[in-house]
C-alpha cells in the first residue's frame, strides 16, 4: 500500500481539513451552499456577517419590448392601407412587418411614429388571407402578435350594372327587380331611404337574395316617379361596396306591370 502524505487545506471559513495516511477515507463536504437571496444576510467566519438587499442593485442590464394592443382597420384590402397600431414601448422608428399564417414576411412600406403607443404602418398586401404583426425597435427588442390580427379580402364586386333597374307601372305586386354581387356571404341593404320607404318607392329588399319586391309599388303615389336609391354590398368581413339604381312607375297603361 502506498504512503499518503498528511495534507491540510484551508476551508474558505479559515478552518482547516486534514488528510490522514493509509488506508483512512475521508469525505470532504463543501462548506458554502448555493443560495438565491433578494435580502438578508451572508454569514461569513472570516469576513464577518455582510447585508445584501438586492433593491439596491444598479446598472443592470434590462430589455423593454414594445408590445401590441390592437390595429386599426383589421381587415382590409389589397390596396396600400394605412393601419394604426395601438399598444406600449416604441421607438422612433421602429419597423412593421406583416406575416402570413403560411409564413411569407411582407414590410410596411411606410412607419410613421406618432407616440410611444401608437404607430401607423402602410401595409399592401397583394395576397388575400389572415396575418400576425411584428414590430422590432431599433435596440432589437421586438414582439410579433399572439393572434393573426389581420384580415385582407377583397371588396364585394357587384354584377347588377348601375342605373335603371326598369320601368314599372304603378300600384304593380310582385318582384320588381334582382341585384347581385361577388363575395364571400354577401348580403344587401339600402343606404338610402327611397326603395324601402312606404311613402316612396314601397318596396321591400331581400337581404340574402337581393330580390325587390312590392305590393303596391308607389304606394299612394298617381303621378310617374323616378325612385334613385342606393344599395350596399356587405361581406362577410364587414367589407362593403355601393351602388346607386332607379326604378321608374309609369301610370295609365294596360296591362299594368313591369316594363324594361
């Protein structure tokens, strides 16, 4: 068996570990354990019992990420659009983009910094579908969107051409006329109050359908009349398109009934 020479070793408290010879074994335990502290005190043999209050820590490094609250408009076209970012942290001038939910990264073309909560970035995007924010300061610090906040669709197309929906003869009963539209879900609705008016044109409008009807088309009215109204296309992300038609009652002919 080989000679082990005695030893000492300093412990960090100024104690000592001695090391015998032969076949002895000895067990070195550490004698400072790992700690978090935000507080307190760090007992210490040597150096005696030092504080530590961690509020009194300076000059650490620290990262302020902006963040998003909401847009505005959420949904739009693929028109260049002007969108407002409401939310906190930014930096003049940070920059926007828009990604699609299949990935593809297009830049705002223009940011403009209003605030440290609000920014506009002018977004166009040639490719229809949902997208998240991203917004990255100039020191880096960047946050995109949990939610793809962002809709773009296509206005709804109408395919009634504008103008003349026909001729109709007065006090008539039955479908006046039909309008349509291209769209997702598209529903109709009057802007105006002529068509829908009991004391106008005394029609009514099929929402779904766009079908016009009328059990008494012009209503009390005797004399020939040019009903000009105006009519809304809606899809169903809210999206509208307008277009202005007439319909005519002629009075005092045979026959009486619609007349193109």
């Amino acid at each position: 068996m080989s000679e082990i020479k005695v030893n000492t070793l300093k412990k960090y408290d100024g104690s000592t570990i001695t090391i015998g010879e032969g076949g002895d074994t000895v067990t070195i335990t550490p004698g400072i354990t790992a700690t978090t502290l935000t507080s307190g005190t760090i007992p210490n043999a040597r150096y005696g019992t030092p504080t530590f209050d961690a509020s009194n820590l300076t000059n650490l490094p620290t990262e302020t990420k902006p963040t998003i609250g909401s847009i505005s408009p959420t949904v739009i076209t693929n028109d260049s659009t002007a969108v407002t970012i409401t939310g906190t942290n930014y930096v003049s001038i940070p920059t926007v983009d828009a990604i699609s939910t299949t990935g593809a990264i297009v830049a705002a073309s223009a940011v403009s910094f209003t605030s440290a909560t609000v920014i506009v970035a002018t977004l166009t995007l040639p490719t229809d579908g949902t997208y998240f924010i991203r917004i990255e300061n100039n020191d880096g610090n960047a946050v995109r969107s949990n939610t793809a906040l962002l809709t773009v669709s296509d206005n709804p197309v109408w395919t009634t051409n504008s103008g003349s929906l026909g001729t109709i003869a007065g006090n008539f009963s039955g479908t006046v006329a039909t309008v349509a539209a291209s769209g997702e879900s598209v529903t109709f609705s009057e802007t105006t109050s002529v068509l829908t008016n009991a004391s106008q044109a005394n029609c009514s409008l099929n929402s779904s359908t766009g079908v016009i009807t009328t059990t008494d088309f012009g209503g009390s009215s005797t004399s020939a009349t040019t009903y000009n109204f105006t009519l809304r296309a809606t899809d169903s992300q809210g999206q509208t398109a307008d277009r202005a038609f007439s319909l005519t009652s002629v009075f005092n002919i045979a026959n009486s009934g619609r007349f193109d």
